[in-house]
C-alpha cells in the first residue's frame, strides 16, 4: 500500500464557504463514530461534503482524492456508500428500512461502509424507525444524515448524532467564489443577492442568461402597479413565467448528470444507470423547488426595490416620506408573507396577482 498522501482539499474542494464544517469532518473523517448530522438548506455544500466525508473514510489511503475509490465516492458508485433519497414527498418508513437493510449488511472491500440519508427534516413518520438504527448502530457503518433544520419530533433523533452546520455562505465569500469563476461584477451581484447563500443555486444561475434580466423584472413592478386586477393579472403571468425559464439552466444540468453518471456506471461495468428512477424522481423534486426559489429570489428583489423606495425618499428629504415608509413596511410585510406561504404549494398565480393588487393600493 503506498504511503497516505493529503489530497483533502481536493476531495472538498467544490464546498463552498463551509470552512469550519469541513474542518470538522476532516477532523473526523480517520476515526469517525457511528452517525453525523450535517444541518443546512440543500445545496450549501451538505450533500458535497458527505461524499467528500464518505471517500476519506473509504479510501485506503484516508482521502487521496484521485483513487478509483475515491473517485467512486464522489460519484457516488463506490459500492460500500450508499445514498439513500427519499422515495414520495416525505422521507418514509419504508425509506428507513431500506436503510437499516443496507447498513445490516457487511462492507464489501472498505473496512466501513457509509450510508448517507437525504431530507431527513421530511422524516417525523419514520422517526422511531431511525431512532431504533441509530441508538443500536451496526459497528461498521458510518450514517450520515442531511436535513434543512430539525423539527421537533426529529430533536432526539439528532441528539444521537453529531451535529454539523451548513449555514447560508455569506455575501462577501459568494461575491469572491464568483469572480473567481470569472463572473462579472454586476452578474455576481444579482447571483449572490438571489442566490440566498446557496452556493449550488448560484452555480445554475450563473449558467442562466437572463439571471440579471430577471431581478430588473422583479424589481420594475412598483413602478407598473395600480389597484386593477388588469395589471395585475398581466404582471403575475409575466413573473410566474419568468420563473419557469429559470428552471431551464437545472434541467441542462441534470441531463448532463445523467449522461455523466451513465458513463460512470460504465467505467465500473454496470450496464445502465442504477437507480435511474431515483435520480429522475429527485430531479423532478429538485426542479419543483427549484422554481419555488426562483419566486422567492424575485420577492426578495421586489422587496428590496420597495426598501430602496423608502431609502431614497427618506434621503430626498419627500413631505410625505413618514406616509410613504409606512406603505413601503407594509408592502415588505405582504411580500414577505407570499414568499413564506410558496412552500406549502398554494395556487401560485392567485397568490401572486392577490398580492400585486395589494401592492398596488398603497402610497409607496
């Protein structure tokens, strides 16, 4: 066996803004314990670092970045990690026991074997199921489980694991991690901005011609607004459709993670994609949400533009500049009640036009 040799950095490398959480699993990666809990919104870098964790753990040579072990690992074909996404809209009993039935077995050519669990935060049902896994644990299985937040009924859940946060990258190391992918200023401006500190998010939207086009969209709506349903109605189908082609960059991105990981299982002699019903159900999702953030970075900017309303008056010294940062706190409290109502799937363009003719109707 050669010498080891720390090629870590490569391995998490494409984790962005997360120093302290790969600092950890770094850390933990030689002599790990039975379940980690990695706490952050999909796509700031949780999913990235567990197979760049899963791969120093596999390896032989403890994370040399450039075997076919790791490699496989990062890929997610290594034949002792297994990822387990969720099968329906929550992450069910059954899911769990597909679980535990892959971590029962013996791992195949790695002293350990890892299983890396999805949207656990969509898990109350199948709680006590993964209670039970975690508090009898098999000695040669690594969990570690990915969830945006811990509900309540998952709080003892995550007490038996330990906790690694993925919180939002900020601002300024979005702005820098953007130009050096060569991003110009103004489009790294609306990306960071939009992008909610969500570093898979920005890297989509970067590839999205009309990312800039989309905020100057959203925030030219006050100045279209009056109280008619007319407007109304005509700007909340010109916004929901905006959103819609923000998906378009995704689905390019998934139909090229399809054809790469159809050549993978290849190289290690498999002959289709397994799992290919998974990855295009979790695509599906992906896209669904994906559509839901791009509403909710368009309210982020109409609500911005509202905030630099009341700025800009307040400045210019307006008469009615007291009115006026009234309507403008009130349009940024309606608008920030849509963007909280977007993930419990409500009618979108009702929603949509009830608020823009509300907007409409104050004095901003």
């Amino acid at each position: 066996m050669s010498a080891p040799v720390d090629h870590e950095a490569d391995l998490f490398s494409e984790v962005v803004g997360q120093d302290q959480a790969v600092a950890a699993l770094r850390a933990a990666a030689p002599r790990p314990v039975h379940a980690y809990l990695l706490r952050g919104a999909a796509g700031n870098g949780g999913l990235l670092a567990a197979h760049a964790f899963a791969a120093s753990i596999l390896c032989p040579d403890g994370g040399c970045g450039t075997c076919r072990t790791c490699r496989a690992a990062l890929a997610g074909n290594d034949p002792d990690l297994h990822v387990i996404h969720r099968s329906g809209a929550m992450l069910s009993v059954a899911d769990v026991h597909r679980m535990v039935m892959l971590a029962q077995r013996r791992p195949f050519q790695a002293a350990r074997q890892v299983v890396i669990v999805t949207d656990v935060h969509l898990g109350g049902r199948a709680a006590p199921a993964l209670l039970k896994t975690l508090e009898e644990p098999p000695g040669a299985t690594v969990f570690v489980l990915l969830a945006d937040d811990v509900p309540p009924e998952l709080a003892t859940v995550a007490s038996r694991c330990v906790q690694i946060e993925f919180p939002p990258v900020p601002r300024a190391t979005m702005l820098e991690w953007l130009a050096g992918r060569g991003v110009s200023p103004d489009v790294a401006a609306v990306v960071a901005d939009s992008s909610g500190g969500n570093p898979e998010r920005a890297r989509v939207m970067i590839e999205d011609p009309d990312v800039a086009a989309r905020a100057v969209l959203w925030s030219s709506v006050p100045d279209q607004l009056n109280d008619t349903g007319v407007v109304a109605a005509e700007l909340a189908r010109g916004l929901l459709a905006s959103a819609e082609r923000a998906v378009e960059p995704l689905r390019a991105e998934h139909a090229r993670e399809i054809e790469r990981l159809t050549e993978e299982a290849a190289e290690f002699g498999e002959k289709g994609l397994p799992g290919r019903k998974e990855i295009t159900d979790r695509h599906q999702r992906e896209e669904r949400r994906w559509r839901t953030d791009a509403l909710r970075a368009g309210l982020g900017a109409l609500a911005r533009a509202y905030r630099d309303r009341m700025t800009a008056q307040s400045i210019g010294g307006d008469a009615g500049a007291g009115v006026h940062a009234h309507a403008a706190a009130d349009a940024v409290r309606l608008i920030t009640e849509v963007a909280q109502a977007l993930p419990r799937n409500p009618q979108e363009t009702l929603l949509l036009q009830s608020l823009l003719v509300r907007l409409g109707a104050l004095s901003v």
